[in-house]
C-alpha cells in the first residue's frame, strides 16, 4: 500500500503553498507536521481500506480549511482526460500550435511562432484573499534581492541542475559533470556541504529529490541510473540503461516515487520500476532524438518530454502499471533543443487552466496554456534569452499564483538570470541578477522564495537572498 501513503503525502505538498484566506500569517505548520506523522508511520501495515479512507477524508479536512486545492480541481479534470482515453491534442482551436506543423522560416532556420493569444492566464485582480497572502508587494518589490547569501564551488565542471528539496527552504542538491552530486544546507549560517556522492564514473546530467526528500536519483553520461540515500550518502541501487546509452534526464512519478522515468541520447524514455530494479514492461517510447528534459504534471497522469530535435512530447501515464501511452507531438522549432519543461498546475479560483515553461535552443523562453480537457497547447508568452548551445533550464517561481501577476525565472547564456512577468506584454523583465563569471544553466527557489540558488557552466553555484521589505 506504499502508493496510498504516497498519494497522501502528494495531497499535502499540493496544499504546502495555501495560507488561510483570513489568516495568510498562520502559513503552514500543521500540514508540515501531518507529513512528518506519515512519513514515519508509513512502513506500518494497515488495513488498505482504512488507508483510502484516510486519504477521502483527509481531502475534505484540507478543503475546509484551506479553500479549494488543486488536487480536488485537478482530479476532475483528470478524471473527464480519461473518458477521453487520455488523449492530449495539439491542434483543437484555431491558434494552437499544431502536431507535425513547422514554425520557422524556410532557409533561414530562425524561431517563428504564431503570436501570442491575450486571454486570461494570470490571477484577476479581484482575487483579494490571495492578494492578502502576499502583500502588496509589486512584482518588482517581490523580486528584488539583496545580494548573495553563500557561494559554492565544490564542483569543478559544469552544474548541469540545482534543485531545493520539496518544502524545505534549507536543504540544496547539485550534479555536475565532474560526475559527483553535492547535498547542502544553506540556513542557518554559515552554510555548509552535508556531502558529497560519488559513484558515478562519467557526468551527472540530471537528478530528483523524492516527495519525503529521503532519497535522490540521478543519471549520467556512464549509462546508469543510481538511488541515493541523502542522509547518509549512501548508494542504495543502480541500474543501467537497457539501450546501453548515455542517460540525459530522469524524474520521480510524483504520485509513486517507487517509479522513475529516465530519457537516454538515443532518442529512448523508459519507466524503471526502483523497488524491483527493472524496467517496466510498456513503459518505453521512443523520440525523434537524445531526450533533454521530463516533467510530470501534477497529478503525475501525464508526462512531457522534449528532445535536441526540438520536439515536445506527452504521453498517458498509467501510475498503477507505469505503462505510457502516447498522445502528441509538438515540434516547437525544428533542430533547436528543447532543454527544459516545467509543468505548473493554476486550477485555482483566479487561474483555471494549467501551464507548461519551455526552454528552446532558438534564444526563447516560452509560456503555454493548457487548455480543455484534452489539453490543447497554445502559446502565451515568448520571452528573448541568450540560448544557442548549452541546457538552460527555467522554473516558475512558487508563490505566483497569489499575486497581482506571476513571474517565471531562467538562467541564460549572458551569465543572467532573468526574471519575467507573464502578465506584461511590454517589458516583461522584472529583475536581471549579475554575478556569475559564466553562462547560467539553472535555477531554482526555495518554496518560500526567501532564497534563490543558480548554477554555471564552470561549477559555481550562488544562493541570492530575496530583499526583505516592510
């Protein structure tokens, strides 16, 4: 009954960023501790019903008490998907980027997407509880930061991902390409490396933190998957490709964190099953190169791919079996890659449709909107950023979805890192950080957003502390 227990600890992370509408000041001890509670009492047997119970009931509990949650919303739409076979189409609405369709210019190679569409994507203005939550901060006021608070330079190549662990604004882990992962505690000072894990015997190109954060999983340029356990630093498993090929990326099944997925530089992403160390039967696909990047939407039924070809792919995730279906192929600019996407679920009061943030090879950043209840693609926003040659990757920052717009952040080839407002069509740039000596690959806040970590391509990695104002 692990994946019970799973899904309730999911239940409470989609609820960690809710602050009580007339009490945003109370922010989030007690479902902090509930997850506490669960995670020591999991390996526990008890009654499977009991369990399902537990997790209905809990539900209704959250609801009362912090509003309406996007696992609730997102359920039912979850659940119309899948009458629908669980199909994703790219091309309903006029507008939509459609499958199979090429947006560049013949001969010229150069990035070319329909305009974007101006309906509403962001929080209304009206909503006032939410608004309460964060003050009334501008998103220039809310993102302006005072400075660095630590430096790291254990790594001697390129830090190809930074990734806070899940509700915890203290602890940081790193890979790089000198093959080692670093785990960190930034808070309280002075900061410090908890350790170091060392198994892997070419690069790391990417790593996940577990829902319990207890455990991360990373890949490498060496063929091979390994589970770490954090505390210790321990290796507890590896695995290796089944196509003998390099491994790219990886991500935990965010409901089943027994289940990874792993995209390898022949074009392969497979679902591995960790508890059993093999690799799931129809759980394998194939793209049309070396796959960059994965990311699960929230209730981790659908997953998104995108490989050096630039293609975006999404497929039906079975999570009882981890058998992948595949819905659609959406080329965003042909022969640039697609290096990151981010999936972020706004099914609140003030945002209803889902979106995903796409990081491509062409010099662009850009914003979808996930829309009807097939999931039709259609672009908001393209931001300009340096990117040609390396993985840069982006992220939606945490606490976006109550306030007076909503700000994205990526690093960038010129040694930024730029922060957008998705609302504004003219002069989006919000806040523009300086201070790496070389092109920035990643970022990643904390889920308070108190602290911002980036990371470059020659091993450094900076921790930002965000500026406090009355």
């Amino acid at each position: 009954m692990a994946a019970v227990w799973q899904q309730i600890l999911a239940q409470d992370a989609r609820y960690n960023a809710y602050r009580l509408p007339g009490s945003p000041q109370f922010r989030t001890q007690y479902i902090r501790r509930r997850s506490q509670l669960l995670r020591e009492n999991a390996k526990i047997e008890h009654d499977p019903i009991i369990r399902k119970q537990y997790l209905k009931v809990r539900g209704q509990i959250l609801g009362q008490r912090y509003g309406t949650s996007l696992s609730e919303q997102g359920s039912q739409r979850s659940r119309s998907a899948s009458k629908c076979s669980s199909r994703l189409t790219l091309d309903r609405e006029e507008g939509d980027f459609r499958g199979h369709r090429r947006y560049h210019s013949s001969g010229s190679g150069k990035f070319s997407l329909p305009s974007p569409t101006e309906d509403g994507l962001v929080p209304t203005r009206a909503a006032e509880a939410s608004r309460a939550m964060v003050g009334d901060k501008t998103l220039d006021e809310n993102y302006a930061f005072a400075g660095m608070h630590h430096i790291f330079d254990q790594h001697s190549e390129a830090v190809m991902a930074v990734k806070f662990a899940n509700d915890d604004k203290a602890r940081l882990a790193c890979c790089s390409l000198d093959g080692t992962l670093s785990v960190c505690q930034v808070i309280p000072e002075p900061a410090t490396v908890l350790c170091v894990l060392k198994g892997h015997t070419s690069g790391v190109t990417d790593f996940s933190w577990s829902l319990s954060n207890d455990v991360i999983v990373s890949c490498s340029l060496d063929g091979t998957v390994r589970l770490w356990q954090v505390p210790t630093g321990t290796c507890l498993r590896v695995v290796g490709d089944c196509d003998g090929a390099e491994i790219m990326s990886c991500a935990f099944q965010p409901v089943n964190n027994n289940m990874i997925v792993t995209g390898n530089k022949k074009g392969f992403v497979h679902v591995l099953n960790f508890s059993t160390g093999k690799y799931v039967k129809g759980g394998s696909s194939k793209a049309s190169g070396s796959i960059l990047t994965i990311t699960f939407d929230s209730g981790g039924k659908t997953l998104w791919i995108g490989d050096e070809n630039g293609c975006v792919y999404s497929f039906a995730f079975d999570v009882g079996t981890g058998k992948l279906s595949r819905a659609q192929r959406l080329v965003v600019c042909e022969g640039h890659p697609i290096t990151c996407i981010s999936a972020r679920s706004w099914m609140s009061r003030e945002a209803r449709d889902p979106s995903l943030l796409i990081n491509c090879g062409a010099n662009a950043l850009c914003l979808y909107r996930v829309s009807g209840v097939e999931g039709s693609l259609q672009l908001k926003r393209k931001f300009p950023i340096k990117q040609r040659n390396l993985r840069i990757r982006s992220g939606f920052c945490p606490l976006m979805s109550f306030r007076q717009g909503a700000c994205v952040v990526s690093g960038s080839e010129d040694m930024c890192v730029y922060f957008f407002d998705v609302e504004r069509t003219n002069k989006p740039v919000v806040n523009k950080l300086q201070g790496h000596s070389a092109p920035v690959i990643d970022v990643s806040f904390n889920y308070d957003e108190s602290l911002l970590a980036s990371a470059d391509s020659e091993g450094m990695v900076i921790v930002w502390k965000r500026e406090q104002r009355s």
